[in-house]
C-alpha cells in the first residue's frame, strides 16, 4: 500500500485533469476541425476541412469505475496540431487504481500526415511509464494509421517495435449509433498481440489482451457531456495485467462513469 499522501495525488489526478479540461471550454475550436482526424469518436457532420493551423485536444475518456477492483481511474486523451495535410499528435492513456500504488501510463508522440481524404499515417515514439510492480519502463516506435471507414467506423491499427526487435500491434475501432442531437451510444473494442515474447514487460507471444464496450453520453454541448458505459476485457494468461491490483481475475466486466470533453 503507499503511504496517505501519495494515493491522495493518486486519487486526485484524474479530478484535476477534468477540471481543468472543462475550465478550458471556453475557447472552442472550429466546427471545421470535426471532420477529420478529430479524434476518436468525433464525426459529427461532415464538414469542408480546414487548411489553417489548428489545435485539437479531445479528453475521450476521464471515468472512474466505482465497483471495479482498486476502484481505477482511466484517462484517454488524444490531441493534434496542424493542418489538413500533416500533423503532430500526443496521445496518452493512464490508468491507475485509487486504493493501492499500482498504475500504468502510455504516450505516444507522432508526425502525422494525410494519405487519403479520411486517413492520417503516422510514426513516432510510444513511452510506457507505470509503478507499483517490478516492471521497467518501454520505449517502443510506434508506426498506424488512423482514420474514418465506411460507415463512418473509426479504426487505429498501430505496429509497436521496441529497440530489441520485438514486434507488437494494437486494432481499435468504433463508431457512433446516434439516438437524437445529444443522446449517442459508442461502441468500441481493442485488441493487444505480439509477435515475440517479452517477459520482463508481461507480454507473451500471440493474443495478449482484448477489450470491448459501450458508452451511453448526452452532450450537454458538443464538448461536454457526461456518460455511463460498461466494458468487459479479457487478458490472455501469461501476460500481466499492468496498472491493475495484482490478482485481478483474466476476465473483468466493469460500470463506469465519467465525462467527455474537447476543444
């Protein structure tokens, strides 16, 4: 267990980051940028893109799992700058339980550049900090692609490579089932293989992890709303659930809460 004060930072991230994510609405960004590459979920109306420089920081993810073992937080945030044809991309994951130090992040930094009207190609570095296990730190490249399928489907396959030549891939996908102008269900899925083994980072070779889910929000206003969602993951013995309470069972169903906000 940590000591009080740090499981309070610990606790206190998450509130933080929403805070200061909802104090930032204000400065909206242009409804141009909701066409493409807007981040994951956002296709809302197909709009002409827009040539200018332009920031984009979409927070897809701030939720707290309150029946879930540790009681986690997870943040998912992506953001770009940049124009229709290239640009510099951030995305970063964390997740972390609220009642005992164990934790993991992700972030990747990424040029970007437009390969098709609805899809971005992009390579860079994945950075993989977590705590509270015997597990080091990952540096890996980072080479996907990212973009709008028919049916307005989004889909990110991405190819991790580390310094070691250990090859890794991750598919996500979603899409949006819109009910009325605010109320919109998202489902969504993910999908972690390798193809060596690394064991001092908990991979195994093959099928190492899979995730599913829906989220239920009502905006609110277009960068704000609120949801309630469910998932179910599914890790594949031999790998190591990092950033979860260590005995976790290999199938996980969970009820989260949260919001959703970008500008």
């Amino acid at each position: 267990m940590c000591p009080e004060p740090r499981r309070r930072r610990f606790r206190g991230l998450s509130l933080l980051i929403a805070l200061g994510a909802a104090a930032a609405l204000p400065a909206r960004a242009q409804d141009t940028a909701a066409t493409h590459g807007m981040g994951h979920g956002m296709g809302h109306g197909m709009e002409e893109m827009t040539w200018q420089p332009t920031l984009f920081v979409l927070f897809d993810q701030l939720e707290y799992a309150p029946a879930a073992r540790g009681e986690p937080f997870n943040v998912d945030m992506r953001a770009w700058y940049g124009g229709a044809r290239q640009r510099l991309w951030v995305l970063a994951e964390s997740e972390f339980a609220s009642r005992v130090e164990q934790g993991e992040a992700e972030v990747q930094v990424a040029y970007g550049r437009l390969v098709d009207p609805f899809w971005d190609a992009t390579i860079g570095l994945r950075i993989d900090p977590h705590w509270g296990d015997a597990h080091p730190g990952r540096t890996q490249v980072a080479v996907g692609l990212r973009g709008l399928a028919p049916y307005r489907v989004e889909f990110e396959p991405t190819l991790f490579v580390s310094p070691r030549g250990e090859f890794s891939g991750r598919l996500e996908g979603s899409f949006q089932l819109q009910f009325t102008q605010r109320l919109i269900a998202e489902p969504e899925f993910e999908v972690n293989a390798a193809l060596q083994a690394a064991p001092r980072f908990g991979v195994r070779r093959g099928l190492n992890d899979f995730e599913y889910g829906v989220r239920m929000r009502y905006e609110l206003r277009r960068e704000f709303a609120p949801y309630v969602g469910w998932s179910r993951s599914r890790r594949i013995a031999g790998s190591t659930n990092i950033g979860r309470p260590s005995g976790d069972p290999l199938a996980e169903s969970r009820l989260v809460l949260g919001l959703r906000v970008w500008r």
